[in-house]
C-alpha cells in the first residue's frame, strides 16, 4: 500500500512544483498579443463575450474560452497577477489527465513517464501560461482522450455522457475540434469494439447530438474553411519550424546549429519511434497530431502558438510509447533527455531565442507614452499588448477603478487621441502637433504599420527613435518567412512633429 501511495505523491509535487514554477516566473514572460487581445475582448460585458465570434472583431475561436475568462476578470477585479492562473491549472491538470489516459492503456510505469515529460516540456513551461485558448484546449483534448479510452472499455451512460460533455466542450473553444473527433473516429473504426451494437449506437447518437448543439456554431466553421491563403514554401516551412518548437519551444534557434543539429536529431528519433515502433493507439494519435498540423500549414494559420493542442496528442503518444521494450525505452528516453537538456538550457541562458517576444518591454513603453497621451499627444499603435498596459495605465493615472476596465483603448474601446495603425490609416492620417508612433515590426499588423510610418516621414517631422528588442537573424528570417520578419528591431517608438 505504501509504494503506490509514495508513487502518487512524487506525481503530486511535480504537478506542483510546475505550476509554482510557472506562476513564479511570470514576470520573466512579457504579455503576448493574444493573451493581451483575448484579455480585452473578455473585458467587455457578457452579451458582447458571447456574440463576439460572430461579429468583426471575432477571434479565430468559439466563445466559450472567451466566457470563461470574462467570469475569471470578474471574480479578481481584472488583476494581471491573477490572469495566468487558470491557464496554468489548465495545463497542469491536461498534462496529469494525459497521464491518466496513458495508464488505462500502457501501465503504471508509462502514465508516470508522461508526468516527467508533461513537467520538463520546454514548450508547455513557455505557452502553457498565457491566458489564451491555449491551455483550456490541452486540457480538454486530454481529458477527450481520457473519456474517449474509458468509453471504449465499457459504453455505460455515465463514460457516454463525459465523453460527450468533453467533446462538445471541445468543439465550442477551437474549430479544429472536428478534425480532433475525426482522428478518434479513425482510430474506433479500426478496433474491435465497432461490431459492438452498444458502442456504435452510442456512437451514431453522439455524432447527431453534437451536430444539433453545434448549429449556432456552423456558419462561422463553413466561413473558415472557405477562407484561406494561398499555399507557399513558407507554410511547409512553418510546419517544420513549428513542430520544431512543439518538442523544444523557442530557445534554441534553428540557425544555431551546434544546438538545434542534436535537438534535430533528437525530435527525428523521437517521431520514428512513436509513429513506426509505439503501440497502436501511439501512432494514431501521433500521426493525427502531424496530419492536423498539415491541415493548419495548409489553412495557412499555422504558428508556434497554435500548435499547442497538438501536445495533448503527441504528450499522451509519448507515454503509451514507453510500453514497449526496454531497448526502445531507453532510446526514447535519451532522445527527449537531450531535447530537454539543451532546451532548458536555451531558456536559463536567454542567449539563443529564435523569436524573443517573452523580452519585449511592453509595460515600460506604455508607461512612457500614457503620460503623452495625457498630455495631449496623438498615439498610433497596434500590439495589444501595449495597448492593454496603456489602458490600464491611464486609468490609474486618471483615478479610475481597474474594476471598471471593460477592454483596450485602440481595440475594443475608443479614446480620443488613440489609434490602431490600421484605423490611422482608414481615418486618411489624422494628426496633431506631436505623433508617439510605437511601430512593431512584425505581425500581422506589418503592413499597415510600414504604410503608417511611410506617409509619418513624408508628411512630418520626425524626431527621437527608440528601438527595443533587436530581431536576431532578421535576412535569414526576411529570406525565408518574409518582409514581416525581417526587420533588424522589433519594436520602434519614433517621435513625430506635424506642425499644427
């Protein structure tokens, strides 16, 4: 008795000390924009939440990470101390219910396995934090697998009726909970259980259930499936690079290869062993997890962040993989140890990041340019994440309640004297005596911020330029990825005189 209490115990402090460690070191990771974005539309009231993914300003999502949120600013008076803290739990208990999922089909010793992966997952310490999506989706991608195993062990009402809750909770928080159904479904039509009367029922009744509930949901899934970029060399690139950073996340460049040519080599081993050698359960859920990532290079919204579902499935694969004979374990086993060696070393050094946007000073900059805002300068702007820190920043400074904040000015509220770069640009260049131009140089938002900055230099006088954040190998990135990530500094705030 003693053994098996002691085992659950070591899995305990792990899950623990992550999330300590996570919450911990917030302060060394800067806002991203989604986060910052998804923080302000969850701000605004609840009827605006949960009609939003059917408006304009809809995000790439269903509605129902949005509410939660929303509930989440509203219990802790919109506190940024508090914002990371469900997605932490999120992920925390995705990575223990992924371990759970592993015992039912692979033993004792691989669910413990997938713990000591989940904890030491470079990429799941940098993105399971953010207060996006992100981390609800792992965990209930997790928990689908979870009730998916139990549900085909025994089809009882009460495994049905967690397996549907999980599923339609899915398909409300990400429009690739489809495609994720749709690997399960591969996989139960390939086992023995199909010839079971019981389970394709259940089965059947299931797929019509979710179809039904799904119905306010349908007409925004058929308009993304209808649009989409044009394929290029870079969405197989993106593909590459971000399953690169779904194993070893982004500190460790590509480009510097004395790091990268081992974690290469590594992540190779690693997939061979799981898609040609692991049980089969293993090699459907790994050959979905690259099967759902061509569907996103080719849908064109393949990125680092994006990918993060993807780990409940290539997490759990890992785990049932270390059923198989010793030999391979151990091999499998020193393949993710050197994966985590030198990622974690990438992250303690802070010197080899591909893309450095957990160093991006975006509280600092907002600081500075409230008190110009205030003062009666003209801001044009668009990372949401120094727009949400100007927000909050002005309010203070005007005495207002942080309570009271419903959204970020430029975004989801209106100010006078703030722009969005694409509204400036919309609004045919609106200006004052003094512009505070904060230009990021990548993005979405590169477009129109190099448009904005080139009638700003024809058409003004342009004074202090303050660059943050130099881009590291910005011609290799300009080569490969484009204009938008090839600029030397990401972000550059520029002083600009318009003469009124």
């Amino acid at each position: 008795m003693k053994l098996p209490a002691c085992r659950d115990l070591m899995v305990l402090l792990l899950l623990s000390g992550l999330a300590a460690a996570i919450l911990l070191t917030n302060a060394w990771f800067s806002l991203m924009d989604d986060e910052a974005y998804q923080v302000g539309s969850a701000a605004q009231s609840i009827g605006v939440v949960v009609k939003q993914f059917k408006t304009s300003d809809a995000q790439l999502h269903p509605p129902l990470p949005d509410i939660l949120l929303h509930l989440w600013l509203q219990l802790t008076r919109n506190s940024l101390v508090l914002l990371r803290v469900p997605s932490t739990l999120f992920f925390v208990l995705g990575i223990w219910v992924s371990s759970l999922a592993v015992r039912e089909m692979a033993g004792e010793a691989a669910g413990r396995a997938t713990v000591i992966l989940g904890v030491l997952w470079p990429y799941g310490f940098h993105f399971g934090r953010y207060a996006v999506w992100l981390s609800f989706c792992f965990f209930l991608l997790a928990y689908l697998l979870y009730a998916y195993v139990h549900w085909i062990e025994e089809p009882r009402l009460s495994r049905f009726c967690a397996l549907s809750v999980a599923a339609l909770a899915l398909l409300y928080t990400n429009y690739m909970g489809w495609a994720f159904l749709f690997v399960l479904g591969l996989d139960f039509l390939f086992r023995s259980e199909v010839r079971s009367r019981e389970h394709w029922q259940q089965a059947v009744i299931l797929g019509i259930f979710l179809a039904i509930c799904y119905l306010p949901v349908w007409p925004e899934l058929l308009q993304q499936l209808r649009y989409h970029r044009a394929l290029s060399p870079k969405s197989f690139l993106m593909f590459l690079y971000s399953f690169y950073v779904l194993f070893a996340s982004e500190s460790i460049a590509p480009w510097t290869a004395v790091l990268s040519v081992p974690l290469c080599v590594s992540i190779a081993v690693c997939s061979w062993i799981i898609l040609f050698r692991a049980p089969r359960f293993g090699r459907v859920l790994y050959g979905g997890t690259l099967l759902l990532g061509v569907a996103l290079a080719f849908s064109g919204e393949i990125n680092q962040k994006r990918v993060m579902p993807l780990g409940a499935l290539m997490l759990t694969a890992a785990g049932i993989s270390f059923a198989e004979s010793a030999r391979r374990r151990r091999l499998l086993a020193s393949a993710f140890a050197v994966i985590g060696i030198v990622s974690w070393f990438g992250i303690a050094s802070q010197r080899f990041y591909s893309t450095p946007r957990v160093f991006e000073p975006w509280e600092k900059i907002a600081q500075t340019a409230s008190g110009r805002l205030i003062a009666g300068d003209t801001l044009i702007a668009s990372h949401p994440a120094f727009l949400l820190y100007l927000t909050r920043d002005v309010m203070s400074r005007e005495g207002k309640d942080l309570r009271d904040f419903r959204g970020n000015y430029g975004e989801q509220v209106e100010r006078r004297g703030i722009y969005n770069v694409r509204d400036w640009v919309l609004a045919d260049h609106p200006t004052s005596t003094k512009i505070l131009f904060i230009a990021t140089l990548y993005g979405t938002d590169f477009e129109p911020t190099i448009e904005a900055s080139v009638w700003l230099d024809q058409h003004c006088l342009r004074g202090n330029t303050e660059r943050f954040v130099p881009n590291p190998n910005f011609e290799l990135k300009a080569k490969f990825f484009g204009a938008s990530q090839g600029s030397p500094w990401r972000i550059e705030v520029r002083e600009y005189g318009c003469g009124k």
